[in-house]
C-alpha cells in the first residue's frame, strides 16, 4: 500500500467515525428538521427576495424594507429548531477545530 492510499484510507476512517457520533447524527436531524419546515423556509426566501430587492427601491421604500428583512431573520433565526440547530452545529464546529488548527 503506497502512502497516499493508507493516507486515503486513514481520513476515511476519520470521516467514518466523525459522522457515527451521536452528536452528528443529531446535527444532520436537525438540519434536515429545518430545511424540511415549510413555513422555515419561507421566511428565508421572503427575506431573500426582499434583499436582491432593496436596490431597486427609493431611500424611503428602501428603509423600510431593510427593517422588514431585519424582522424576517430574527423570526427565522429565533426559531427554536433554527436555534438548537445552530447551537448543535458550533458543538460539531468545536470538535473539528483542533483538526483545521493543525492545519494537515
């Protein structure tokens, strides 16, 4: 076996292991909870679409506007799915940290 494929296979076990963490199996529930919520999603995309807007709007129509797009993503972002979701994501982030500092 060369040194690139037991390399190769070396992150494939570390992959492998990373995603059998309970933690992740919770993260990618809760990912797929969130993409999956209808009414999640389209706050999201209102908001969007009320940001590619605001360049074709007057100063005063465009203030509004923005303060309508702030509204929309602390709805979405206080979400309690969008919430825990976000929380198990930096705990998931947190343990990859020594990984990316090592800079392999």
């Amino acid at each position: 076996m060369t040194e690139e494929e037991e390399l190769i296979l070396k992150a494939q076990r570390l992959l492998a292991d990373y995603e059998s963490l309970p933690l992740y199996q919770h993260y990618r529930s809760l990912k797929e909870s969130v993409e999956k919520d209808a009414g999640l999603q389209k706050l999201k995309k209102e908001r969007e679409e009320l940001q590619k807007s605001l360049r074709f709007l007057k100063p005063e129509e465009k203030k509004k506007a923005l303060i309508e797009a702030k509204n929309l993503l602390s709805e979405y972002d206080n979400d309690p799915k969008v919430v825990n979701y976000t929380s198990t994501k930096e705990e998931l982030l947190a343990l990859l940290r020594p990984l990316m500092d090592a800079k392999l």
